[in-house]
C-alpha cells in the first residue's frame, strides 16, 4: 500500500468517499473475467497496448471506480470509455477496480531526477507513481495521454479541484514539458502470484 500523504493544501484533498450505493469491496477474481472487455487496449495487467490509452494496472481500487463511475455518469467523457462504462453495473465496476489495482507498478527514471516538474512531485511522484491514494499514476504513460488529459483539465472538459487549477496556468509548452518527463519513466506491471 503507498502512503496517504496529509498534505496543507486547505483541505483540498479529500479522503475518499465510497458512497452508499457502490459496493466498497470488490471481488478481484470475477473482475478478471470482466477484464477480458478492456485488455485490447489496457492490456489483462493494465499495461496498455494502445497509446491513447493509460496504464491502470496497480492503481489504487478506489481511483479506477471513481474514474469509471464518472464515464458512465458522463461526468468524464471520452468516445470509447463512455460506451465501456455504460455496460458496467456498480459491483463490475468493483470488481474489475479490485482486478486493475492487483498488479504492482514499479518505475525506473532514465533522465536525471533533478529535472522532475516540481509543481507535480507532490502527488504524483518524481518517478509518477503516486504518493497519494486520490492521484493516478503517470509513470510511463505515453505524452499524447498526458497531454490530452491536461488540456481536458485546462479547457474543462475535465474537471477535479486540484486539477483543473493546476492546469488552468499551463501553456502548452508546460504541458508538454511535464508530459515528456512523466512519458520518459519507464514503467513495469507485474501481476503477483
Ligand atoms: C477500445 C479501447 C478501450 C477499451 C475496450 C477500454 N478502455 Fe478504458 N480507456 C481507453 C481510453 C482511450 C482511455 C482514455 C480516456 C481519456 O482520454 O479520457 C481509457 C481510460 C480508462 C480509465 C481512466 C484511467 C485514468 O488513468 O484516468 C479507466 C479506469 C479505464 N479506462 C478502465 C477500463 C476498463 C475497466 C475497461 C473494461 C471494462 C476499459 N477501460 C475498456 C480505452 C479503452
Ligand atoms: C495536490 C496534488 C496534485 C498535484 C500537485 C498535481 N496533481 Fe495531477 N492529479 C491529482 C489528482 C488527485 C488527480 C486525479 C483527478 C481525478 O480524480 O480526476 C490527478 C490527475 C492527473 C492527471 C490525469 C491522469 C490520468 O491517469 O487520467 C494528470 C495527467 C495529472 N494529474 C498531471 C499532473 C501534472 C503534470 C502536475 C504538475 C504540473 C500535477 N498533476 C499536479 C493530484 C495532483
């Protein structure tokens, strides 16, 4: 498990909610069978196989049903997940989450650390794993994903209160600068036994 951080950033950052009507404990075993749905692109791991998508593979459980709860909400969008999550009851959505954050994520730098975007390390690592259980991954991620997410935050189109103020200062050049580092990491997935 990583460490939840207690950050001073005015009660920004909310412990998460699981919310009455969402199955807190999914079942790994039958989310694997579910996973057979998202591995042409997410991989069965999580290492995804396609560049638009993102990694998931060892993300916390909670991340994952958050993430997939608002595509099917609408209140994230995107052509391909929004069909996906539409199919998914709250208990497949648990269980596919408690399957995704099965795997370990480990990263390794290839560029010097000292260039790490600080206005990031925070949450999401100098390597992008993340040190707080609200925040994804970003190690190893491809530039077109990061990039498309910031500018997401930054246009609205997606939205998170510590996101979208983080974004809504960044030139597109900063974007892609951060995009690059975090794209740079090379991540690995394994599945324990
Ligand atoms: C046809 C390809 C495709 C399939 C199948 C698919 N996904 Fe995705 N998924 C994507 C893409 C592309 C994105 C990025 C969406 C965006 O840009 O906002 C994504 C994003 C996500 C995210 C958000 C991750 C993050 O870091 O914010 C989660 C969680 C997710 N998918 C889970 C699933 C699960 C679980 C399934 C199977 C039930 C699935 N996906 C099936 C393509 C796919
Ligand atoms: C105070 C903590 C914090 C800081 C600082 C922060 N983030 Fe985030 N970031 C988050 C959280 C929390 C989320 C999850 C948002 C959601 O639930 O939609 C997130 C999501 C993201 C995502 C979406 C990833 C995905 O898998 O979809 C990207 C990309 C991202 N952050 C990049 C950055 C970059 C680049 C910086 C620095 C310029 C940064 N963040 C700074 C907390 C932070």
């Amino acid at each position: 498990m990583r460490a939840v951080l207690v950050l001073g950033l005015g009660g920004l950052l909310l412990a998460g909610t699981v919310r009455a009507d969402q199955p807190a404990m999914g079942d790994p075993v039958a989310g694997k069978k579910i996973a057979g749905q998202c591995r042409t692109c997410h991989g069965i791991d999580g290492y995804a196989k396609i560049p638009i998508a993102p990694h998931i593979g060892g993300e916390p459980a909670s991340y994952i049903r958050d993430q997939l709860t608002a595509f099917r909400n609408g209140t994230r969008t995107h052509e391909m997940m929004s069909v996906v999550a539409k199919s998914l009851t709250d208990q497949q959505i648990s269980d596919v989450a408690s399957w995704y954050a099965y795997p370990v994520a480990m990263a390794t730098l290839t560029a010097d650390p000292s260039g790490a975007p600080e206005a990031c390390t925070a949450c999401h690592g100098i390597d992008g794993i993340a040190l707080i259980e609200q925040a994804p991954n970003l190690a190893g991620e491809t530039n077109i994903y990061i990039d498309t997410q910031l500018k997401a935050f930054r246009l609205g189109k997606r939205t998170h209160e510590v996101m979208s103020a983080v974004a809504a200062d960044m030139t597109d050049a900063e974007i892609r600068a951060v995009a690059d580092w975090y794209g740079s990491v090379k991540l690995e997935i394994t599945v324990p036994d």
